[in-house]
C-alpha cells in the first residue's frame, strides 16, 4: 500500500501519545491531535494533554550528556473552553495542519482516541461546503487487554487527581457555566457535579471510574466498527517497550511507500 499520513489509534489509556511523539521523531514528523477535548484551552489534566510527552530526553551513550528535542503538534489548545466544536471544525483544522506539515517536509502523524474525528478524516465525510481530499492512511491501533487497560485507567485517574484535576475544573468554573462544562463529559461532568454540591467526593470518584471504563469501551467498539466499514487497522501490542512499538511501526512503513516524497 501507500501512504500520505500515519494514524496512531487506541482507547485511552494505551499510550497513544508517547508512541506517536517518538514515532515523529523518528520519521522527522508532526503529530496532529484527534482528541474531541485537548482542543480546549484550561482543558489540560482532565483530557490528558501529556504534553510532557512531546518532549524526549536522550542520553548520549559514549559522553552520558542529554538532549531533549520537542515533538510539534497541533490541535491542541485551539479554541476557549465553552466553545462548540464540531466535527467539520475538525475536518477543517486538520486539513490546514497537514497542509502546513506536508508543505514542510515533515509527515503527519494522526494521533487520537476520537473515533468519529478520525474517520471523519480518513473516509472523507461531506460535512460542509468544501470538499474533503481523500487521505491513504497507515493505520496503526494500540491493543490492550481489558484487565490491563482497566488498571491503567484506575491509575491514571488517581494520579489525575493528585496532578490537580479538582482545582483545574474549580478554575474553568469562573470561565464557564456548569452546565456546559458538564457537557464535555468524564472528568469535566462528575467533578463539576461534585463542586456544585451534587455528588460527594467518593461518589463522585466512584461514578467517573465507571464512566471512563465504559468510554473506553465504546471507544473499541467503534474502532472495531471502522474496521468493518472498510479501514484496515493493524493492530501492534501495546505492552511492548516502546522503543519495539517505534520499530515495529518504522518496519511497516518502510514496507508500505509514502507518497509525501
């Protein structure tokens, strides 16, 4: 097959953005965000922004002296929280983003868990009044086992809370009504809800565990989903170190032929 784009695909938890940044560094790419909330500005512990992630320290072997080099992307803190995005708005940024990275040399990584984002890109939906071009993707899912991934997401989201995610939500609550944070869902709802009094703590922890469990969910069902409506995914072990991941992918791609040169 060939290729003008890579898409880093997976439900949340699986490392997503560690694999695409690294990936990008390789390759000399960018990686461009398909995340429905890491688009909102303030929106930074509650959506998963890592945006340490993009930032690889490397130690010379021969001198032990570090270097770190940034990984660009974009789609992220585009719009103010509060703000209705829509799936053509995505289409749209998107295709100026690939545009700027294409016309630089670079490759465009696609990186995300925002199933419909992510189709609405690779199978070319006719939202709006322009016509969306028709991208060949190499197509790579994170596969984790449910167990695993449940743990990763029970971690994670305690780890959140000690990052600062209640004060994080208390801040966007002067920007913006309750009501439309709760709208954004997860995280951004049941910490509004216990804020605004309607949930205790515990509750309110217990509820939004559940909550992500079922997302994620949802997110493979819809992945799944692609596949059936004709998008291949290849699917590579999540759990591998990530330098294999890296190389597993550079293999692919090396296999298959970019049409960017």
């Amino acid at each position: 097959m060939s290729y003008d784009l890579i898409t880093i695909l997976g439900p949340t938890a699986c490392g997503k953005t560690t694999v695409a940044a690294h990936l990008a560094k390789r390759l000399d790419g960018e990686v461009i965000s398909a995340d429905s909330r890491q688009l909102y500005r303030g929106m930074t512990i509650g959506s998963g922004k890592d945006l340490k992630d993009y930032h690889i320290t490397e130690t010379d072997p021969a001198t032990g002296a570090t270097h770190t080099t940034e990984v660009p992307y974009h789609l992220i803190d585009i719009r103010d929280c509060g703000y209705r995005f829509n799936v053509y708005e995505f289409q749209c940024e998107f295709m100026k983003a690939y545009m700027d990275i294409k016309a630089r040399g670079k490759l465009p990584i696609l990186c995300g868990g925002t199933g419909l984002y992510i189709e609405s890109v690779l199978k070319a939906y006719e939202l709006g009044s322009v016509g969306i071009p028709h991208y060949t993707s190499l197509t790579i899912g994170l596969e984790i086992s449910r167990e695993l991934r449940r743990q990763r997401i029970t971690d994670r989201l305690y780890a959140r809370m000690e990052e600062g995610m209640v004060d994080e939500v208390r801040t966007l609550l002067t920007q913006v009504t309750p009501d439309r944070l709760i709208r954004y869902g997860l995280e951004y709802k049941f910490v509004t809800l216990y804020l605004i009094g309607q949930l205790s703590y515990d509750e309110m922890l217990r509820q939004l565990e559940i909550a992500i469990h079922q997302f994620a969910k949802r997110q493979m069902t819809w992945f799944r989903g692609m596949e059936q409506r004709g998008t291949h995914i290849e699917w590579i072990d999540a759990t591998l170190p990530i330098e294999e991941k890296v190389e597993a992918i550079v293999k692919r791609a090396a296999e298959a032929k970019s049409t960017l040169t």
